[in-house]
C-alpha cells in the first residue's frame, strides 16, 4: 500500500507569508493614517477656535469671556461681575481663582469658551460655565461633573483637553491631560501628547521647533512664566545643537511626553 503525506509546497508557504505581511503592513499604515488624521484635526481645532476668538474680538470689540458686563448684558451674553477676571476688559483671559495661576479654570478661562458657544461660533456646549471659580476637584474619580462641559477635549483622545490663559498682554491655548483640581479652581496640567503628535501639530501651525515661534513645548502651567520650556531629552531634545521634539528616541517617541501652548491670535 502507498500512504501519501498532505503539506504546503515551499511556493504556497511563501504566498501565505507575503499575504499575511500585507495585511499586517495594511493595518500598520492604516493605524498611522488614523493618527496622522487626529494630529491634523486637532491642529484644525485649534484653528478653529483661534477664528471665532479673533471673530468674536471683531464684532464686539472685546475678547471673549473678558468682554465686560454691560457689553455682555446688550449681546445677550452671560452675566458677569466685571472684576479682575470676571469681564474686566483688559484683553487678558484670566482665571478668577484664589492664586490666579494661569493653569486655573475660572472666570473668563471658562466664559471664553461659553461666550463662544452662546454666540454660535463654536457648535460644542458649554453652559456649565459662570464668572465664578470653577471646583476642579470634582473633576477627579469618582467624578461627580465631566470636564468636557466646561472645556474642549483634543480629537487625539479624550482625556487631553484645550485651555486658555492670557499672560503679560497676551493669550495662549495649552493643550495638555487634567492632573488634579482644587476648590480654588486651580488645576495641575499633565502631558497629554507623544512627540510625535506634538510635532505634528506644531508642523502644521507653526516652524516645527519646540522652544520657538507660536506653537511651543512646556511643562506645566504652575510657574509664572506661563509655562517652563520643555525637559530636555523627553519631550524635546537639544542634542547636539538644535532643539528638535524626541520623535527618533524609541523611549519617548510615542510616549505620552509633551504639553503645548499656542499664542493665540488676537
């Protein structure tokens, strides 16, 4: 009797191994198409809102949530006191929290985003938000309110939000993951973008340099300079001469890493 032996010949082997790294190839390309379309909408956003605060500037005449009480009361906007970071109309978007750091939400940090809404230039909803400071501890798990009603969160994820602050004359949009809160409203910002989305965005809103022109790498908002450059090596690097976001450190590259602020345009 002859028993003959069922395999795969050498050629459909090598088929299948092609087939198979075709599809994992695909589905590789497929994830960066994905995250390079979430870098650019997040850029978008920024974008976005940057238009309906210089649009809003334009038809009132003042900034967005700094616009003062009597201007406020004749647009239909919310009302506000009109006190140092309640519509005091000095251009600045301030927080009104007890230190007045600008990493607190409160005030006119969160009426900017609620005078945008109430005047149609946004589509998100922020009705949450008052001239008064913001209790940013009940942002914490268990949270009792989401954060998302009083701020935007990136397209990139979830939990990395948009702020605003103004300091010395001018105002910036920081971008970055909620940390911790406080009844006084302040808030401890964390990294919420790897170097390679921070790079991204900067590449397409500014010169792709960390510590230079609008777009930039910073550590935290706590400090009174607005915001510390960027640790070297993890988010940004300076070796050997210029200073370049750590997209070719294995470490850091997709890390979650980096913090941006973005001057704003009006």
């Amino acid at each position: 009797m002859k028993h003959s032996t069922a395999a795969f010949t050498l050629v459909e082997l090598a088929i299948v191994l092609v087939i198979v790294g075709l599809l994992v190839g695909g589905v590789l390309v497929g994830q960066d198409l994905i995250r390079n379309a979430e870098i650019k909408s997040t850029a978008a956003q920024i974008e976005k809102f940057d238009l309906a605060g210089a649009t809003f500037r334009t038809k009132y005449r003042a900034v967005a949530g700094d616009i003062p009480p009597l201007k406020a009361s004749r647009f239909g906007l919310l009302a506000r006191a009109g006190a140092d970071g309640q519509g005091d109309d000095d251009g600045k978007v301030e927080n009104v929290g007890t230190s007045g750091a600008p990493g607190g939400l409160g005030g006119e940090s969160s009426l900017y985003w609620r005078d945008l809404w109430d005047s149609r230039l946004i589509g998100l909803e922020y009705n949450m938000a008052t001239d008064a400071i913001v209790d940013t501890s009940v942002f914490v798990a268990p949270a009792t309110i989401d954060m998302k009603q009083y701020v935007p969160p990136a397209k990139l994820r979830q939990n990395t939000f948009f702020h605003i602050y103004g300091y010395t004359g001018l105002n910036y949009y920081h971008i970055g993951m909620f940390a911790s809160g406080a009844a006084t409203g302040n808030i401890t910002w964390t990294n919420g973008l790897t170097p390679m989305e921070a790079l991204g965005i900067d590449t397409k809103l500014d010169d792709g340099n960390p510590l230079k022109g609008t777009v930039r790498a910073v550590t935290n908002l706590e400090t009174l300079d607005a915001g510390a450059p960027a640790a070297n090596g993890v988010c940004v690097s300076t070796s050997p001469t210029v200073p370049a976001y750590s997209t070719t450190t294995s470490n850091y590259a997709n890390a979650i890493t980096c913090q941006l602020r973005v001057r704003a345009q009006f």
